[in-house]
C-alpha cells in the first residue's frame, strides 16, 4: 500500500518513462486485455473472463500491431497471472512492454542501459539511489555505472552452480537450479543481463543463427530481482506454429484449455525483423523505492480489497 | 489433500506419513519457469528441520491432528502421564518428548496434548503458570536500588530471575513462552 506520496513517487516515474520514449520516437499503445485466445504458455495460468480471458502479457495484440506497420511502440498496462502470489510476483501487475523493428535482443540490452540512466538523472529524489549512480536494495550496493555485465546461462550455471546447462535440463531441474543457485548470485554488484537460453525455454524467441540449440532471449537482473525479458523476436509463422504447437500439448498434457492463435500466426508473417522486452514496473519501482516486497510498490494489494 | 499452492508459513502437512510444520516460505517463479515453491519444514515428531523445493502439481496429505485438553497425573522414570479430562483416558510422552516444557510442569496441570492419529506427539503448557519459590537468598533490606534482581529456584529445579523482594516460599507466575518472571502471586 502507498501513502500519497508513494503513489506521487510512482506517477513520476511512470512520467519519467513515458518521456524516455517519447524521445526515443516510440508510440504509446493501448491494447485490449480481455482476448478470445492467448499466447499459449504452458508456465502461465490466465485468468477466465466469461469465455474470454484476461492477457498474461499485451505481446499478442502488440506484436499485430507491428505487422500493422507500426515500427517502434511501448504500452505500460495490467496484466493478470493466475496463482502467482509471493514476496516478488502479484496476480495483477502493470508492465512495461516495447518493441523495436529492425534491432536485435543486444539493441535492447543497449537500451535497458540507457533507460536506467536517464531515470537516474530524472527521478535523483528516488529513495534506492545515491547521487553517484548506486541502488540500495536490501543487503545489496548495486553501481549503475555502464555498461552492465552480459553472462550467458551457461555460463551463470557453470560459474555460480558448477554444473552445466545440458545436464540440468536432462534432469529436469532448470528452474530449480536457476531460482536456488544462480538468480540469488546475480546482479549483486552491477545488473546483469543473462542472456541465450535453450531453446524449448524462449518458445517466442529466434533462435541463433548458428546454433538452433539457443534462443536469443535475455533477462535483466538487478539485485538477484528477474526485471525484464526480452528477446530477439520469433517471425517466422511456421517454426513459431511448431513450438506453439508443444506448448498446446504440454498443456493439454496437464489437463489445460490451449488453442492455436490463428490471427496471430496470420500477421507475423508481416512483422520482419524485431526485438521486445517486457519490464516489471512495480518490480522497477519497488527497486528504485528501496522496498523488499512487491505489495509495498503498489497501489493496492488483494488483500486490501 | 494440500497442493503446493496451499504452502504458507504456519502450514502444516503430512510427508512419509509423518506431520510437518511449514516454518519458512517462499514463492519464486523464473521467467517463463514454472511455479517453485520453496519451504524450511520440521519434523512434529522429531525436530529435524529440512528445505525442499515444490511444483504446483505436488500433494500432500493433511495430518490427522488434534488437541484435547488432559491433566498431568505423575512421572514415573521418563514416562510422565497424563489423564483425557473428558474421556478419562490415560497416555504417556517421554521426557524427551517434553523437553523444556519440564521446567514448568507440575502435578494436576491442565495441559493440551497435540495427538497425530492416536499418537501424542506435543504438549501446550498453559501460557502462564504459579510455581513455588524453594531456594531464595533472602532480600538485603536496604537495598532500594529497585533495577536488580536475583536468582531463585522453583519447584521444578526452574532458575530464573526474579526481583530482590521475592522469597523462599513465595509463589510467582512465570510466563512458559519465555521462562520470565511476570509477578508475585497472594494465594
């Protein structure tokens, strides 16, 4: 919950953002959260609206509007998760989602840098900063200073659990090993972006051009916090039908309602070449605020309704 | 049945056909991960502590376990038992199993036993107790600085601090969370 002053700090910043990319030449969207069919995302329960369904994320109808013609849009809106309920993670929170035509995922790592930075300069009055560019966050002194460090999962794995990738998702035990061992050790000094997932892992992102193994995906950490996600995008409306097509059926494997999302499939062949990210807002305010828990940055929690 | 989503601290489960307290916990979910929920458990029956991580699609059965108010009777060697106030019923825990709930318990104490099915695993001493003081050093009259305190001895060989003015014979209530001193009791 926020006091009027909270609530004051978080309009600046959602003001600080909107002018980040006003001036970067974005367009601001607004796209409908309640949809006939979603993404499907075999780790992520929707909330049912009649027969409809509350979005997980605005990336289906942003991504239409990109076959639309529009090159460079960004939208900060609700989006709801079923059953995700923690320290970290809230059933409705807002993100901040964009997309860029013609960059690739390390244009947005780029990016996430430099919009940082200008939030630094414009929003100094924000408890989690120091004047030399240092967040404090909990037990963490995390410098700002760029540019920020680029491991690769493997890499992560290898340094902070000492086991390798192949191994771990052999076992079945990525997820356990990431939120366990190595998302604790990341972004504790500097952020991090980890980057170049296995492929079943980014079923949304490109894979590499030399190695169909890894998909081009990163996530921003800060402070052990996972703060964004972002990828070069999947265009090809073939290889995205086949993974959509083994997220349907590990769904339908656990007895979950999935359905191939027909128009989508229909426009990405017009989207060419593209990177998104989508970036936690309460997570970015509760890091700036200095608070530990998610519930602290928002408006309202459920419990509170 | 409990499924992973039911974890919270407080909670409490059956594994391996034996009762857990949920102590600690915590929800994480990667990106495009699925749902982890992270736990610190102690064994009811015998206090080991342990972590474990769960998925959503894991079960747990609920313990049988319930509370029913008995009144201690007597300790023989490390049997001390005790009588079902309703039933008349009479079970035994070990001394072991008491633990430091000894220190405060006197005969005819009205307590509650926590069974799993019909085993006793646990006992709730009453929050406070008035137990007899039987060594005290006497009070130095004339001491008036107030703040100090003094060691004494109760009934059940219990040392706690208590003020100067206390006595050998007194009566004092202690509180059995934290084994204090709370005041003299006039009976």
């Amino acid at each position: 919950m926020l006091t009027p002053q909270g609530l004051q700090q978080r309009s600046d910043l959602l003001q600080a953002i909107r002018s980040f990319f006003f001036e970067g030449g974005y367009m601001e969207v607004d796209t409908p959260l309640r949809l006939p069919v979603l993404l499907p995302e075999s780790n992520i329960v929707p909330f049912a609206s009649e027969d409809w369904y509350l979005h997980t994320s605005p990336e289906l109808c942003m991504k239409r509007l990109l076959a639309r013609g529009c090159s460079q849009i960004f939208q900060i809106c609700h989006c709801f998760r079923k059953e995700e309920s923690g320290r970290i993670h809230q059933p409705e929170f807002t993100m901040l989602e964009w997309y860029h035509k013609g960059w690739g995922y390390f244009d947005l790592m780029r990016e996430c840098e430099a919009l940082l930075a200008l939030l630094c300069r414009l929003l100094p009055q924000m408890p989690g900063l120091s004047s030399e560019g240092t967040l404090s966050w909990r037990e963490c002194r995390i410098s700002l200073c760029q540019p920020w460090d680029r491991l690769t999962v493997a890499a992560a794995f290898r340094q902070h659990a000492g086991v390798e990738v192949d191994e771990v998702l052999k076992l079945g035990i990525f997820d356990e090993v990431l939120v366990t061992a190595v998302e604790p050790k990341l972004g504790r000094e500097r952020p991090v972006f980890l980057y170049d997932y296995p492929v079943a892992l980014g079923s949304l992102a490109r894979c590499r051009p030399n190695n169909r193994q890894v998909a081009e995906r990163f996530e921003l950490y800060i402070g052990g916090v996972e703060l964004a996600n972002g990828f070069s995008e999947l265009v090809d409306p073939e290889e995205q039908r086949h993974r959509f097509s083994l997220e349907i059926e590990r769904l339908r494997g656990e007895g979950k309602d999935a359905a191939m999302p027909e128009t989508f499939l229909a426009d990405l062949a017009l989207v060419g070449e593209t990177a998104g990210i989508a970036l936690g807002f309460d997570r970015l305010f509760m890091l700036l605020m200095g608070y530990s828990s998610l519930a602290e940055a928002m408006p309202f929690i459920i419990e509170e309704l | 049945m409990y499924t992973a989503s039911d974890l919270r601290k407080g909670l409490k489960i059956q594994i391996d056909g034996e009762p857990y307290l949920v102590t600690e916990f915590d929800f994480s979910k990667p990106g495009k991960g699925q749902a982890l929920y992270r736990t610190k458990m102690r064994n009811m029956i015998t206090g080991v502590q342990f972590t474990q991580t769960y998925r959503s699609n894991d079960k747990f059965d609920r313990p049988n376990l319930e509370e029913r108010n008995m009144q201690f009777l007597y300790a023989q060697d490390d049997e001390y038992h005790f009588m079902d106030t309703v039933s008349f019923e009479q079970i035994f825990l070990t001394k072991e199993q008491l633990g430091d709930n000894l220190s405060f318990l006197i005969d005819n104490m009205e307590v509650q036993v926590l069974f799993f099915g019909e085993r006793p695993i646990d006992v709730t001493l009453p929050t406070f107790v008035n137990l007899e003081v039987t060594v005290a050093d006497p009070w130095a009259k004339g001491d008036t600085s107030g703040t100090d305190t003094k060691p004494v001895t109760v009934q059940t060989g219990f040392q706690l601090q208590v003020p100067p003015f206390v006595e050998q014979g007194d009566k004092i209530q202690i509180d059995t969370r934290t084994g204090s001193y709370i005041t003299r009791v006039k009976e």
